[in-house]
C-alpha cells in the first residue's frame, strides 16, 4: 500500500470514529427526551441513582478515552511499514530489526494494580452508601401501599389505602398504577405466574416479581406526569408487550382520582345498546374480569362488589398452606379488573392506547369525557385478541379471541365499556 | 471413562519416562474428575437444603419416614466397603491375586447391599406416602440420594468389571493402579455419603 | 523402555499387508481399529488431536452461521417499531437460540478448537493425554449442537426452539408455562454438550499437568497455554452445577418434579443461583482463550517478548478465582437482600482490577515495540480497544443501585457484545488468522483479511454501540417489539444496518479462506515454512501444517519463549542478533517413526448414542432405553478395542491401550535407525546454539 492509500485509511478510520463518539455524545446529551429513559428521572429514587452513576460515567469516560487514545497513539508512533508480503523467513521482519526487549517492570505492574484497586473502591463506597439508602424502603411506610402483581402479560393494581396489606384492598385496577405527586408509595411486588420485573424508569430501578416471594419496592415522583414502564424480565410469548404506566396526580386529583375507583359500576339500562352489551360481557367476559357491582358473586366466589378472592395470593392470610393459591385456573380466572377502564389511557398491558389523542395536554381524571376512543383497536381487541398482542390463550394464558361475536355484539360491548368511567 | 483401564506396564516408569507431575495420566484424570463430582454433589446438596424445609405443615416431612437407625447400618456397610477396598489394592499390589478377588468381590458386594438398602427404604418411604412427585422434600430427597446411589451402582459395576478381568487373568500386579484409580473413584463416593448422610439423616430438621 | 519393540519401520508398500505373527492376536472384526489417514475416514474415525481442533473449528464456523443468522431475524424484526418480520412466538426462539447456539456452538467449541490444536504444541507433546477421549469429545460436542439445533426445524419452523431465554430462568420454563418440546431440547442439549466439555476439560488439564516436554515448567508455559488451562479448570467446576440445574429442570418437566414449582413452595431464585454459579464463571471460560490468543499475536507483532508475563498469569489466575465470586451480580433485581447485593456489588467491581491489568500489559508490549499491523495484529488490537469498552460499562453496572436501571436492557446486551464479540469473538478470528499457516500450511489472503477486520469492526460498532444509548433510553432487552412512540426506532435503525455489514465482513472471511485456498493450490502448494511470523512458541518449531507426531523429537525446553531464544541471542553489544537460522531449528516433520495412537471407529459411535438417548429423552422414554443399550455396549466396545492395530505401518505401538498417550518424554520416539542420525544431530546441536545465543 502505498503511503498516500495508507494515510488515507488511517484519515477514515479516525473519521469513523470520530463520527461514532459524536453521535452518541450527541444522543446522549439532546436526545434526552425519551419516555422510558433512565438519562432524565423524576422520582426521587431515579434522581439518587443518576447522581451516583453520573459521575461514575465521567470516570469510565475518562478511562475510555485514555485508552482507545492510547492504543492510537501507539499505532501512530510504533508502526513500522515495509515487508508487506511477509514471505521472508523472518516473517514480517528484518533479520536485524529489534527494539528494546523489555520484560516487564515489577513497579509499574504493582501501580497499575493499585491504582484502580484504589479507585474502585472509593466508587463502591458511594456505591454501598447509596445502595442502602435507596433500599431503606420503610421510610415509605406510610399511607398508601400498593400491591402490585405481575400476570402474563399484564399488571395488577391493590390498593391499601391504610398500608395494611393483611386486609383486602380498598380497591383494584390495572396497568395504570396512580400515585399522588411527592409521596413515597410503598410496592408490594408479586407474581401469579412467572417472574415479571417491574420498571418505571424515570422514576426508579426495576425489581423482580417473583412467585412465592413478596418484594417490598417504593416509588415517587417530584412532579406531575405520566411515566411509561416496562415489563423486563422475560416472561414469555407476550413479554414485549408487557407495559404499564406510572401517573403522578397532584395530592386533589389524586384523592379525587381515588374515590371514583371506590366507586361500584351501574348497570346499564336493559334495551339499550350499553345493555345488550353488558348482557353479552356477562357471558363472555366476565368469568375472568370482574366489574364491581355488576359481576356476579358466581362468577368469583365472593360477594359482588367484594374485591377479587385471588387478592391474597398466596392464601397467607386465608389460613392457606405454605404455597401460593397458583393453580391453572387461577391464571385463567384472574385478568384486569375493568370497573373504571374508561379513566385509563391505555388497555391490554398499556400495549395500546385508549384514546386516540390522548397526549399529555389532555388532564387525566378528563380522559373519559375529552378523549377520543380508539374504537377500532378496541374492538379488534375483543374480537380476536391473540392477533393483536400474541397470547397462548389454549393453555390459558392470556385473552382468548372471540370471533363468534357479531360486529353488532362488538359494538354493544364498547358501548358497555364505555360506561366504566 | 473410568473404563479407561491404563495398562502401564513396570517398564513405563522406568528409565526416562516419566510424566510432569509423576502421577499416571489415569490417576491425575480421576483426581480432576473428582473435582468436579465435588461440585455436582456440591449442587445436589445445596439444592436439598434449600428445598427441605419448603413444605407446608402437613406435608410428609424428613421426620415422617426417616429411619436412622436402618441408614446407619446400611452406611456403616458403605464405610466398611471402603476399608476392603484398601485390601483390594494393597493385595494387588503385593500380586496376592486371590486375595485380590476377594476383596474385590466383597467391596463389591458390600456397595450392593447399600444399595440394596437404598432401593428398600426408597419403597418404605414411598409405601409411607413419599413419592418422588409429592412434594420439594420428596423430589430433592430422591434426587440427592438417587445419584448416590446411581454412583455407587456405577462402581459396582467397574469392581465386578475388575473382578471378570481378573478371572481372565488380564488383571495382575502390572495392573495395580487401575485398582487404585478405581479405588479413588469408590472412597469419593463413600466420604460424600457420609456428607450426605450426616446433612440429610442426622440434621434432618 | 526398549526401542526395538516399537520402532519397526514397515516399507511404504507393506501398507495394507498383515503383519504375520500379530494377526493372531487379532480379535472379532468390529474390534479392530480403522486405518488410512486419507479420504473422509480419516476425520471420522481420528484421534489425532489437531484434526480434532480443525473439526472443532469448522463446526463452530457452521453454527456460527446460524447463530448470525437468527441474529439478523433479530435485528429485521428490531429495525422498525411493531415490528412484524417474525412473530414474538418466533422471536423468542430466535433470541434464545441465538444466544445458545453463540455461547454453546460458537464460542466454546472456536476456543476448544484452539486448545485442541495448540494446547499440546506449545506444551511440546505428541497429542492430548486421552487421545480417544478427545475425539469422543468432539462428536459428543456435535451431537448436542446437532440436536440443539435441530430444535429449529422439527415440528416445524420454531415450533420446537427453546424459548425461555438461554438463561432459561424458572418457572417459565416449566411444562404449564412452556409446553412445546423446546426447553427440552435446551435441557437435554446443555446436557450433551456439557457431557462433551466436561470430558475435554479433563483431558486437556491432564494433558498440560502431565504431558510437558522436559524443562517446559509452569512458568515457561505461553500464556495461551495458562489461559486454556484456566478456562479448563473454570470448565471442570462451572459444568457440574449447570448439569444439576438441568436435570432439576428435566426432571420438573418430565417426571413432575416439584423443584421449580412454585405452588409447592419451591423458590424460583433456586435455578438462578445455580445457573449463575455456572453462567458467570462461563463468561471467563468465553473470554480468557481470546485473551490467551491476544497474548500471543501482539509479542510477534510487537517484536518484543510480552510485557509482564507473571503479571498477566496472575491476572488470568486470579480472574479465574474470583469469577466465582460474582454470580449473583446477575440477581440484583431478583430481591436476594441488601447484604447480598452489597457483598456481589463490590466483588464484582474489583475483578476489573486483573482485567485492567491485562490491557495495560498489552498496551506495554506494544510501547516501543516495532507494530506491524498483519489482519492477526488487527484483531488482536481490536480486542484490546473494544474489550475495554465492554469493561467499562461492566463496571457501571456493577454498581447495584445502577444495575437496576441497566439490568435487562439493551445497555447489557451492548456490553456483553462488546466483552464476548469485540472480545472473545474478535480474538478468536484473530486466531484464526494467525495460526492458519500452522495449520493448513497457507496463509489467508492479508488484504482480505484486513478489509474484513474493518468491515467487521466498523459493523460491529454500529451495532452495538447505538445499544448502550438504546439501553439508556428505556428499551428492554428480549422484547419481540416497541411502539413507536417509545423513540426506540432511530438507533435500532442503525443497529439493523450494522448488523448487516457484520455479515459482508464475515461473509469477506469466507471468501478469504476460499480464495486463499484457491490461489494456494493454484501456485502449487508452496511451503509457507515452519515459522512464517517469526513466532516465539513452540507449536512454530515444527513444520506447517503440522505432521501428525507434532515434533520430530522431544525438545528440552530451558526457558520461556524457549523456541524464540533458540533463533535470536546477544552479541556482545547486547544487540539482539539471529543465532541460528529457522530452517535448521524447526524440526521438518521428517522423523516417521513416532508411535502414534491408530484410530477408532468408537468416539463417533458412542456420539451417536448419546445423540440417540438425547432424542429419546424428548420423545419416548423407550428409545433413551434403547440408546442406553447401545451406549453401553459401545462402551465395552471401547474398552475391548485392541490397543493398536497390528497392521498400521509406520506407527507402531507395543502392548499398551493408545489412551495413555505416552509418549511424551520418550526420548526413544526418534530413536530408530532412520531417525537416528538427524536426531543424534539436533541433540549435539542444542547446546551449541545455547552459547551462541548467550554469546553470539
């Protein structure tokens, strides 16, 4: 290769990357707005954990950038050219061609041992003294505990509104786990099936929903907002689709909030659509999704209005045997509680949105009566659900399709579902 | 692999050739495969100290089918068969053949009748409600203990192997460390049951 | 030992003919050992440790293939949001066997390739201490990659493919979550090829304990040599846990074992302490060959010996121990308790500290040393460059606190792509390159070489490098789709585009080794010579590609690059100056007298059983018997085969079963008459070559 060829492979190489590193420093520093990113929190826990790592980033940078300069610097100055072919008997080499044999050096090897020796363990003090704030977790312990339960491939929300989480919730829903603005809400994580992690990243790290084990988790928020999460431990088929949301309400809204979710559905009027649609939900959906006040107590083995049996899990508070109530059925009788599904903005594991222009400009406890519904992904949702969001639905898991409906059944059960507001 | 049966004559150690180590390559083989049953039965027992105590109240229990006193015979017999082994390979090497045979057909016989205890008391507690499926004590019992008993059945049939190579008279002093390989091979099976048998009989709650 | 009883010299022409008196002694026919070492039946049925490593590495090259392949389904099915090349069904087997097939089929067999070939040349022995063994190995390592593959199209397009993650975590993987026959296949597979990994492990630890030529002592042993020992001792100990979960895990699926399941009070963090007691020791057993091989190819490049060769042993050493320390780093978020977290947290940020020594070690060598940047060298560089990437971002998420954001994100598989293709890929190919001569007695073709590092390098950053800000930004790792408004689509765009070029770069590869090979022959085979790098250990002492005795005689190793110190003295101005020229030291392959171990029919025939239990155990319990059975029977076949076959010529045994290997240090391995004269020669020539390399 001539001289001129050479320079110019070495003038591209630099330029790629340095093109490379541009590019994500520039994704990194303006490409911030992102809805699941872990670069831009807003809970507090989010916010320890990035100051921790911030500048534990700028050190690994640092280091990065001493080595790959050194590893260039080197190759600029010690290079040698000539011999191409390599064919001779001493290969690459003239026969004479030697630089200083060097060993090794005992001192330089012992420094650069100590030397990071020294630096990673300033970083795991910061490390461990963060660790064991962030798991402090009983700070939290005041008011409002959540029990949160991960199910293939969606989540569950039991609200104890005293903390008490030996007694049944004060009232259940799902996917959209709300949160007053500034408060420490304590989790309870839980899984009915798999191991399920549940994650909101802008306002806290992840923790793993395992059966048979309850993991205490908090969550907060400094400001208003809606924060999207994401199921990450994989749990099989529908696993991508496994989402949810975290919203943020000031303190009014979310007491507000609150005392719509307390409150049971009506029923509707026989006759009218929203009737010919709850009488087809009754056959059709409401084995496994309970509306208060109107699923029956057949249904579910309880009172209609009562929260769901399966809230105790794992029967430790039924006077049950050691291991969770997890039986086949179990997993096919429990799915999201619907009795206000009009007040959240997404459905079907937050994999699809509710509303059609359900932006953040429009307030959420307004989302019912301002939001256009997306009707179409609904009712393809409950016609053949499988094939908007894969579902084993033959081994019961997951929402079985119902093509035996009529698009006029279809119609009469969105009509019904929008009634649960 | 223990099949392997090295066949290193006197002459092999003589003179010049030796290995690195000065260990047989079968022997120092055996050692490294030793190690690593230390970690697989390392694994079995781990995984049967945290199942054990996973079981509800009413569950058939350690304390439910256990029968000390029987366990304690059957590796008494174990632990005995580990001393004839020791006759086994000294006599060989000695070339006490006959010797050879009979200890060899003892130790054998001795790891059968331990065996032969396992597969009776498998049936006792099996007869007592304890099934391999009925609960995490059950199944981490059986799997802890069966591949036990699944080594020991293993040496078993190497020793009767030894024992029909000698009757065929390919078995003579020259042959002395396969005996010994072998040997090595039994004694790890004979300390693990004793580890097994003190973790899993005697601090059974 | 005498030398009469084994040297016989049989003229060429006596090939096939009996050799009288020893047909007596000859056994049923099925016993009798195969011959030839010509056509398809002499890589069947060999024993001869080098061709096993080249079986070893084409394999890995094919399953290298799939796995790149189920990499750009991936990717196609990543590139756009709601994504529909493939479904999430499909997509789950695809990611989970992507990961199997590249940890599994790729990256172990490449490196066991390696240790096959290398291990006993650069310990200066004639084969492995288990010759047999080692070929069982390699067909058992084929039968479990056969039938793990084969899991991709049985019952259809992925119907069968584990798809439980190759983490496989419980109780997912159990049979109410995962009814299909692919974590089966997953658990039978592991089992297989763990069975054929255990085997080599041992093989190859006594082989570098037992087999090393005289004066080679533990610390003049290369560092390649120290790595695979390591990595085979990390093999030893890794296996056995990994084997217990899997039959738990069979166990659970096939008998109704109640290990993983939950509703009778198991834990599922069972199978994850055992699989990561296992999982994170193996991360070394993929990386360390590779820094094994960067060891080797800078030193040459760099023209100077490698900088701090106790340092790097005890570096390698040490990361070995403390690789064991640091498994439950993969568990921060599974709720294993604080004190765990702080204990694992620390652990694992200190194992950077040997690793960091190493890449200074390698940037040292380079310092003040004459680079010459051969595709080998390339590599070799890139590893260091883009291994240290990956070591950074390892040390970011060994902050537990941190690790909560970055656990199962694409930031993790940013990194461990950098730590297991930037690193142990990378060196491996680099591997390639560089000992291909020795081999195959041709050199791939540089320019090629070179445009394919590039390409790949380049490909590869733009893949994985947009991952780490992908992570970052919230995507989950094994997720079969996003939606669009996540603000995923602009770098999984990019990655898509880099993971195609990956693949021109590889694909370069093998049109390298076809166009090489073509060119090669076309030239008429020229001899590229014992040593075409100016190298520095052994396995360049004897001819390319190597003959099947390895070495001519035994060498009596003195010092640490010993072979290097045999070409190059001092003179008295202290200049390094050439003491003997190559051709006079390597030794030509000439010497046909070397007892070698015969060939057996046995190896590939017990990897068929187990290939037949293993199917047997997924579909009917009565077929496993029946494999059994003839496991078994194979077995005593193997045992009862006779320890050589009388007639082989040239390579003549005396009494002894061929698996003792022995030969190593048998200084009469030369010593018939034709081979007496040239070895007497080298002999007397030793210390002659001795002063003149001390005083030129």
């Amino acid at each position: 290769m001539s001289g001129r060829a050479r320079g110019l492979v070495w003038l591209s190489s630099l330029l790629v990357i340095a093109g490379t590193i541009a590019l994500i420093v520039v994704a990194i520093v303006v490409d911030k707005d992102h809805p699941l990113s872990t670069l831009s929190p807003v809970g507090r826990q989010g916010r320890d954990i990035a100051e921790l790592i911030n500048p534990i980033f700028i050190v690994a940078g640092v280091v990065f950038f001493l080595v790959q300069g050194a590893v260039l610097a080197l190759w600029w100055r010690y290079r040698v050219a000539g011999s191409e072919t390599g064919d001779g008997e001493y290969g690459y080499y003239d026969d004479d061609e030697f630089p200083d044999q060097t060993h090794g050096n005992n001192r330089l090897e012992i420094a650069w041992t100590i030397v990071p020796t020294v630096l990673l363990a300033v970083i795991s003090v910061f490390t461990l003294v963060a660790l064991f704030a962030l798991d402090d977790v009983k700070a939290s312990d005041e008011d409002i505990t959540v029990t949160v339960i991960g199910q293939q491939w969606w989540w569950e929300y039991q609200y104890h509104l005293d903390g008490d989480t030996d007694t049944p919730p004060d009232f259940v829903t799902a996917n959209e786990l709300v949160i007053p603005v500034g408060v420490d809400v304590a989790l309870d994580i839980k899984s009915r099936d798999v191991i399920h992690s549940f994650w909101i990243p802008k306002l806290n790290g992840k923790r793993d929903a395992v059966p048979g084990r309850s993991h205490d988790w908090v969550i907060q928020s400094e400001e208003p907002g809606r924060f999207r999460g994401q199921c990450t431990e994989f749990c099989g088929l529908s696993h991508g689709y496994m989402k949810m949301v975290a919203v943020a309400l000031p303190t009014a809204e979310f007491h507000q909030w609150k005392n719509n979710q307390m409150t049971p559905a009506e029923a509707p009027a026989e006759g009218t659509p929203e009737g010919e649609g709850w009488a087809t939900f009754s056959q059709q959906c409401a084995s496994c999704h309970v509306v208060n006040g109107l699923t029956s107590a057949a249904n579910r083995g309880g009172a209609a209005d009562s929260p769901p049996d399966d809230w105790d899990i794992y029967g430790e508070h039924n006077g049950g045997s050691a291991g969770p109530v997890l039986t086949t059925e179990l997993v096919a009788g429990a799915a999201p509680n619907l009795t206000h599904l009009m007040t959240r903005g997404t459905f079907a594991g937050s994999a699809f949105d509710l509303y059609l222009n359900a932006g953040d400009h429009i307030p959420y406890l307004d989302l019912a009566e301002a939001g256009t519904l997306n009707r179409g992904e609904l009712e393809a949702w409950i016609s053949n659900a499988p094939e908007r969001k894969p579902a084993d639905a033959d081994d019961l898991r997951g929402m079985p399709a119902r093509t035996g409906l009529s698009p006029t059944d279809i119609d009469n059960v969105v009509a019904f579902l929008s009634t649960l507001d | 692999m223990t099949a392997e049966a090295p066949a290193h004559t006197p002459e092999h150690h003589d003179g010049e050739h030796h290995t690195s180590t000065g260990l047989s390559n079968e022997k120092l083989a055996m050692w490294v495969f030793l190690g690593s049953e230390c970690l697989l039965f390392g694994g079995l027992i781990s995984t049967y100290m945290f199942n054990k105590g996973r079981i509800g109240p009413d569950d058939v229990g350690p304390n439910d089918v256990f029968d000390i006193p029987f366990t304690s015979v059957s590796s008494f017999v174990l632990l005995m068969s580990s001393l004839t082994m020791v006759f086994a390979v000294s006599s060989i090497a000695r070339g006490d053949l006959r010797g050879n045979r009979i200890w060899l057909t003892t130790t054998a016989a001795l790891g059968a009748t331990f065996v032969a205890g396992q597969v009776y008391e498998f049936t006792a507690f099996y007869s007592e409600g304890l099934g391999f499926t009925t609960n995490l004590f059950g199944s981490a019992f059986y799997a802890l203990t069966g591949f036990h008993g699944a080594h020991v059945t293993i040496g078993i049939v190497m020793l009767m192997s030894l024992l029909v190579m000698s009757m065929r008279g390919n078995l003579g002093p020259e042959r002395a460390e396969t005996v010994e390989i072998i040997g090595l091979y039994w004694h790890f099976v004979d300390i693990v049951w004793i580890v097994i048998f003190t973790i899993v009989y005697l601090f059974p709650q | 030992m005498t030398v009469t009883d084994r040297t016989i010299t049989a003229p060429e022409e006596t090939l096939a003919l009996p050799a009288g008196p020893a047909i007596a002694h000859r056994p049923l026919g099925i016993f009798t050992r195969p011959q030839g070492s010509e056509g398809w039946r002499s890589w069947l049925f060999t024993v001869d440790h080098k061709r096993i490593g080249i079986m070893y590495g084409a394999a890995a090259l094919f399953f290298f293939l799939v796995g790149g392949a189920e990499a750009l389904f991936i990717r196609l099915q990543l590139a756009t949001p709601n994504g529909s090349v493939i479904g999430a069904g499909t997509y789950n087997g695809v990611f989970t066997m992507h990961g199997v097939t590249m940890v599994f089929l790729v990256i172990m067999p490449m490196a066991a390739a390696f240790a096959n070939y290398l291990l006993p040349l650069q310990v200066g022995a004639r084969d492995v201490a288990f010759p047999r063994l080692n070929a069982f190995s390699f067909w058992c390592f084929l039968a479990g990659g056969l039938l793990l593959t084969s899991s991709i199209l049985v019952g259809g397009w992925f119907q069968n493919a584990p798809d439980g993650g190759w983490f496989a975590y419980a109780p997912n993987t159990g049979l109410l979550f995962s009814p299909s026959k692919g974590i089966d296949f997953y658990a039978v597979g592991l089992q297989i090829l763990g069975i054929a990994s255990l085997v080599s492990a041992i093989n190859l630890i006594v082989t570098v304990l037992n087999m090393r030529t005289p004066g080679m002592s533990f610390f003049r042993m290369p560092v390649l040599t120290w790595m695979l020992l390591i990595t085979q001792f990390l093999l030893l100990f890794a296996l056995p846990v990994i084997t217990v979960a899997l039959f738990l895990l069979m166990f659970d699926r096939l008998w109704d074992a109640n290990f993983f399941n939950v509703e009778a009070g198991a834990d599922p963090l069972l199978w994850q302490h055992l699989f990561w007691i296992f999982g994170h020791p193996e991360v070394y057993i993929l990386i360390l060959p590779a820094f094994g091989i960067v060891s080797e190819i800078i030193p040459t490049f760099s023209r100077k010996p490698l900088f701090g060769y106790h340092f790097m042993v005890a570096s390698g050493i040490a990361i070995g121990f403390m690789g064991w320390g640091v498994w439950a780093h993969h568990m921060f978020t599974s709720g294993v308790g604080p004190l765990s977290v702080a204990a694992f947290s620390v652990s694992t940020m200190f194992i950077a500290v040997p690793t960091g020594v190493k890449i200074l070690n390698w940037l040292a060598t380079m310092y003040r040393g004459r680079l010459r940047f051969t595709t080998p060298m390339l590599y070799a560089v890139g590893v260091v460059s883009m291994f240290t990437i990956g070591g950074l971002s390892g040390v970011t998420h060994a902050i537990a606190p941190s690790d909560t954001q970055q656990t199962d994100t694409y930031y993790i598989v940013a990194h461990f792509h950098y730590v297991i293709f930037g690193g142990a890929l990378l060196g491996l190919f680099g591997g390639f390159y560089y000992w291909w001569p020795k081999a195959f007695g041709y050199k791939l073709s540089e320019a090629w070489g070179k445009a394919s590092f590039w390409v790949m390098l380049i490909g590869f950053n733009f893949t994985f490098g947009p991952m780490h800000i992908l992570g970052l930004q919230g995507m989950s790792r094994r997720i079969a789709t996003y939606r669009a408004d996540e603000g995923f689509a602009l770098w999984n765009m990019v990655a898509t585009i880099g993971a195609f070029v990956i693949a021109v770069g590889v694909a370069m590869f093998f049109w390298n080794v076809y166009v090489s090979t073509r060119n090669w022959r076309r030239a008429g085979r020229p001899d590229v010579g014992p040593d075409p790098w100016d190298a520095r250990g052994l396995e360049w002492m004897t001819a390319s590609p190597v003959p099947e005795h390895n070495f001519d005689e035994d060498i009596q190793v003195d010092r640490l690059d010993h072979f290097w110190h045999r070409k190059y003295g001092k003179d008295e101005s202290g200049r390094v100056v050439r003491a003997a020229p190559t051709s006079e030291i390597a030794h030509d392959g000439s010497n046909t007298n070397v007892h070698l171990p015969s060939p057996s029919y046995w190896p590939i025939v017990l990897g068929g059983g187990i290939l037949l239990v293993g199917y047997g155990i997924i579909y009917n319990l009565w077929l496993a018997a029946a494999g059994l059975v003839f496991l078994i029977g194979a077995i005593y076949g193997w045992i009862l085969e006779p320890a050589d076959d009388p007639d082989a010529a040239g390579h003549h045994d005396d009494h002894h079963d061929d698996d003792d290997g022995d030969d190593h240090g048998d200084p009469d391995g030369n010593g018939g008459p034709s081979g007496n004269g040239e070895s007497a020669s080298a002999e007397t020539e030793e210390p002659e070559t001795e002063e003149a390399a001390t005083v030129g």
